[in-house]
C-alpha cells in the first residue's frame, strides 16, 4: 500500500513492454510484407517481360515469313497487322500469324508500328514507356535490345532497325528489299 491506502497493481510495467514488443513486431512483419510485395511485383514484370520476347518473337518471325511468300514479283511487308492473319495477296487462306497478340506489358492490343516510307510494316513494339528489369542476356536475335531504357525500344523486326526512334518512319534507313532474316 502506499501512504493514500491505495494497492500496488503488480504488472503494469509489463504490460507496456508486452505492447512495445508487439508494435515491434507488427512494424517487422510490415517492413517483411514490404519487401514479399516487391519481390513479387519484380517476378510479375519479368514473366511479362517474358511474354513480351515470346509475342514479339512471333511478330517478327510473322512479318519474315510474310516478306519470303510474296506472291508478286517484288517482296513486300505487310501493310497491316491484319495481313499476319490473312495474307490479302493470295486467294484463300494463308497465315503467318494464329491470332494478334495484346501487349503483356500494356494489356492493351494496340502496338506501336515501326513503319517504311512505304507503309509498310517492318516491326512492332511495346508502347510502355517503362523501364525494363532485362538490361543484358537476351537471346543473339533479341541482342539489339541490350542496354534499352525502355519497353518502347524493344522493336520486334525481321530485320535491325537503325532509325534514332522506333514508330517514325525510317527514311534512308529502310532496307531496299534485304533479306529480312538478317540480324
């Protein structure tokens, strides 16, 4: 007792520990969730980054296949992604591509199109202005993306694209009729 005739509580200092401890580890597990969600949000963009190598693959290996099949006598790349899907050069049905693709970085079907003077399309790319995780390691014909600061650089072509800026129309940077199989 003290001098008003008051008890002691036994455990009161221990119950403020007890709840020091607690927020303790509460501010813990939020720093660890922390850390669990941006290494999960680092995995999802390389899976993205993934399919986009794998849909871009399938874009320039369409638009190479288009170019060697012409039915004319003057090689030509197609005019419109829809082309990839049925070659409007030949009577019935001929595909150099099963289906268009969406963007997996974007998660929209609209691509930026790396164009001749032409019109023609020589090569598709991401319209994502973000900065990709893959920097080096990439496949000897995706090599020309080494370095890229964005997903918007990453052009998908049968051939190397050398214009400063994919989308705008390469002017004496179009191949003449090369093969498009050159990387």
């Amino acid at each position: 007792m003290n001098r008003r005739g008051h008890r002691y509580r036994q455990g009161n200092g221990e119950r403020g520990f007890a709840y020091f401890a607690l927020l303790i580890a509460i501010a813990f597990m939020g720093v660890g969730l922390a850390a669990a969600g941006e290494v999960w949000s680092l995995a999802q963009q390389r899976e993205k980054e993934k399919q986009l190598l794998f849909v871009g693959g399938e874009f320039r290996r369409a638009i190479a296949s288009y170019y060697q099949q012409d039915a004319g006598a003057v090689a030509r790349y197609p005019r419109r992604l829809e082309d990839l899907l049925k070659d409007p050069r030949v009577p019935g049905v001929r595909r150099h591509l099963r289906r268009l693709y969406v963007d997996p970085i974007t998660g929209a079907s609209e691509w930026g199109l790396f164009k001749g003077r032409d019109g023609d399309i020589y090569g598709v790319y991401s319209l994502a202005q973000d900065a990709p995780v893959k920097r080096t390691g990439f496949a000897p014909d995706e090599s020309q993306f080494e370095g890229k600061s964005k997903y918007s650089e990453w052009v998908f072509s049968p051939w190397q694209p050398t214009a400063r800026s994919p989308g705008r129309t390469p002017a004496a940077t179009a191949p003449a009729r090369q093969s498009p199989l050159r990387h």
